[in-house]
C-alpha cells in the first residue's frame, strides 16, 4: 500500500518480520521517523527502498487512523512543506489526471 502524506510517503507491505508485523518502507529515512519516530529504521541499499522499519500492524493502524482524523487542510498538494515531496506529488498527480475517466 502507498501512503501519500503531507510529511511522509511510505510503502507498507507484508514482508519478512514477525506474523503481527509490517514492512514500512520509504526512500528517505525521515519519512519513517515522521510518522513512527520510535521506529528502528534499517538502510537497505541493495533494495528498491533503501529505508525500512518493522512495525506492529496495530501501531500502523493507530496511527494512519489518528492521522486521517487530524486531517485540517482542504488541499492535499498544498499542505506538503517538503519541497522535494511536494514536486513528486505534483507529478504524481499529473499522472493520475492523466489515467482518470475523462
């Protein structure tokens, strides 16, 4: 699953770790540590995302909930302060523009 934050874009997956365990993957470090910043975080450089962390399904769960409740923008692209993650979006969003119904 992809998860498009206005801090953090992640990958969590269910790969290798414990049976009640998440794979959270990103491509910058601080990605992870802004939404779980107990998480230990693994450089993986041979992997497709070199960053990685194992992380309760639970504490995911609670988290991604608490952050879908906090939500208080009313535009997504604009509530991303990263200049470098806000330029991805902004791509990204033209992408899936392009893919939709017209």
């Amino acid at each position: 699953m992809w998860i498009c934050l206005n801090n953090a874009f992640l990958s969590i997956v269910k790969k290798d770790g414990k049976p009640d365990e998440l794979c959270v993957r990103a491509r910058n470090k601080e990605h992870i540590n802004n939404v779980f910043p107990d998480a230990k975080v693994m450089v993986t450089p041979f992997n497709d995302y070199r960053y990685r962390a194992f992380v309760s399904a639970t504490e995911v769960a609670k988290v991604l909930s608490n952050t879908i409740l906090g939500i208080d923008y009313d535009n997504f692209k604009n509530s991303v302060v990263e200049h470098n993650l806000h330029e991805a979006y902004s791509r990204f969003w033209s992408v899936m523009y392009r893919y939709q119904d017209q």
